[in-house]
C-alpha cells in the first residue's frame, strides 16, 4: 500500500472551515453527497478504509500525521465537509465523542452519507474500562507484584479464557474500552463490518469491497498467527510500559502483561509509589528494554521512561504504537496499520518478552 497516493489530512488555514463542530447544517440539504469519497474517524480506520474501498473510493482522516486520534477534537467545520461526502466510519464510543457527534448530526439531518460504525456486531467482545484484567490476566498488589494470573498460554490464541473474558459486555459507548482494533482477530471483524456497511451504502461496487476486506483479513490472520508464535517463543510473559495501558485487547487475546505505572486512564497521574512498585518489578523480572509512547516522547511519558531507566536496572526503550495515530516518517514510509504492527510492535514485544 502506498499512503502517499492519498491525502492524509486536511490541514491549515484553508482546508477546514471555521466554525463548531457540528455546523450549521440549515443548508446541508442542498449539497450532494457521492460515494466516491468518505472520511474515517482515526488512522487505523482511514487505512482500514482504503483497502477496503480500493479504486472505489478515496477516504479522509481529519487527525493529523504526529496526533493521537484518541482524545482528538476538530477545530473547524469538519461535520460540514464529512456531509459533503458518502461515508463516516467511526466507533461508536464515548472516547471518540466528538465523532459520535457527528454521526447523530449526520444520521438525523443528512441521511444520504452512509455512516459505518466499525464496532457493529462486537457488543459481546468488547471489553469496559473496569475490566478486571488491567495488565493482561495478572493482577498485582500494591507493591506491583504478581499475585494471580492466567494459566499459560496454550498456543491457540482462540481458546474459552478469551472468549469468556468479554462475556456479559454490551456495547455501551461510554464504558467501552475503544482499543478493540489492536487485537488482529478482532480487526478482523472490524473490517468485515466496514465492508458490509460500505457495501449496503454502494451496491454497485459491493464485490470490491467484499474481497479487498477478504484479502485483507488474511493478512490480519498472518498478523495473529506472528504474535501467536512470538508468545510461543517467550521466556518472559511481562513488559512495561510507560504509559497508560491501551494494549489490554492484546494482552487478553495471546496471555502476557502490559504492567504500567498509570494503568488504564489517560488521565492518571503517577505516583511515587507507583513509580516505586514499577521500578522493583522492572528488577525483579530482569527487564532490560522499557516500553514508550512515541507520541508521548516530548512530554510527562518520556520522563517516565528516564525516571524508570535511572532507578532501575534496565538500559533501553522502544517505543510501541496504540494505532489511532500515525507519525510523519511513519507516513512518509508508507506503513499502515499492518505495517506498524509488523515493523513496530511485534519487534518491541519480542525484544521485551525475550522471544527471539
């Protein structure tokens, strides 16, 4: 795939109009929506959308090239130039608030867009925030150390651990953890459900989205299969990150943990003492390579990773990427979601899992 041959964002002065989120749509009516065009919510998303679409269609994504999709808000008339289009496809969740707004705005005034919630059909696979396997199936005291867990990783990836982990949750958009896309079988689905969406809005050009999203899925499943094998090869089921946990899908879908001194929320700040318990289980398990942000590398983040390299006895940080986002040289480089996974993460995992 080449990224380039699209543009990315709308950025500057010029390219978004002024004005709220939502618009004022009093003369939305008269335009003229095509299906030759559409926007997607966040970088994943976008990517996902333009294998789908192929020739067929040419897709936006409003979050710009070094910005996290996650916790992003538009400054201009972004709803205006999503209705000019035939497409949204978003997650309806409350950590994309602002794209759920757009989506009830379009729904309920502008009905000729077809809007594509890429969580359709995944209530019972979705995870809350309040699961209660934060890092991966291990639960720590206060002191951060291991107290209980799964039971090892059979191999399969797929087993009833998994399956029943999600049990019992229904897709309500503000208690949905929305990092459901990191999980490569359940990306899968996400871009089933895309294709049908966009499939049911365009008729015409059904077949292209059906076997680029059938295509693509193979490549998703070479994806789970590379991580099934990485956990198989790992001599250590542990990590840690310096950051907030995005990575829970993951952990729950091939059993290790991601264990962070700020746990699931964004908004958490650290404390010293867990700071301390992250410092002494860094030690403890023989950890040389801390995990980072790459978004976060020129703020509070990235003095965790120096507080945690200083006072333990680890040497280095990769970064690993939560994929609502994408960098520039990231961009220049051409690497979508597969890519990053493939050339990102999966390297950062087998260096901090021990696994090559």
């Amino acid at each position: 795939m080449n990224l380039t041959r699209r543009t990315l964002v709308k950025t500057g002065a010029g390219a978004l109009a002024t004005g709220a989120v939502a618009g004022c749509l009093d003369d939305i009516g008269s335009a003229t929506a095509t299906m030759d065009s559409g926007y997607a919510a966040f970088f994943t998303l976008w990517d996902w959308a333009e294998q789908i679409s192929g020739d067929a269609m040419e897709f936006e994504n409003p979050v710009g090239t070094g910005e996290a999709g996650h916790g992003w808000s538009p400054s201009g008339d972004l709803t205006r130039d999503i209705a000019d289009s035939g497409a949204f496809v978003y997650l309806d969740t409350a950590e994309f608030s602002w794209a759920q707004d757009i989506a009830a705005t379009l729904e309920s005034d502008y009905d000729t867009v077809a809007v594509i919630d890429g969580f359709e059909g995944l209530d019972d696979q979705l995870l809350g925030w309040d699961h209660e396997v934060e890092t991966g199936g291990h639960e720590h005291d206060d002191d951060g150390h291991e107290t209980d867990g799964h039971d090892d990783h059979d191999g399969d990836g797929h087993d009833d651990e998994h399956e029943s982990a999600h049990d019992g949750h229904d897709h309500d958009p503000s208690s949905v953890d929305p990092h459901a896309w990191l999980d490569p079988v359940l990306a899968g689905e996400m871009v089933t459900a895309i294709a049908d969406g966009l499939a049911d809005a365009d008729p015409d050009n059904a077949e292209t989205y059906e076997e680029n999203a059938a295509e693509y899925a193979a490549d998703l499943e070479s994806l789970d299969q590379q991580f099934e094998e990485l956990i198989d090869a790992a001599n250590r089921r542990v990590a840690v990150f310096a950051g907030h946990d995005s990575f829970t899908y993951l952990q729950e879908r091939y059993g290790f943990e991601i264990h962070t001194p700020v746990g699931v929320s964004a908004q958490a700040q650290v404390t010293t003492d867990a700071m301390a318990a992250t410092i002494d289980l860094v030690d403890e398990e023989g950890i040389e390579t801390i995990l980072y942000n790459p978004f976060k590398a020129t703020d509070g983040s990235y003095q965790m990773v120096e507080n945690i390299l200083e006072g333990s006895n680890a040497t280095d940080a990769m970064p690993i990427t939560h994929l609502s986002g994408t960098l520039a040289k990231w961009h220049e480089e051409g690497l979508g979601y597969r890519e990053q996974m493939e050339e990102i993460n999966l390297p950062a995992f087998r260096e901090v899992l021990d696994a090559q």
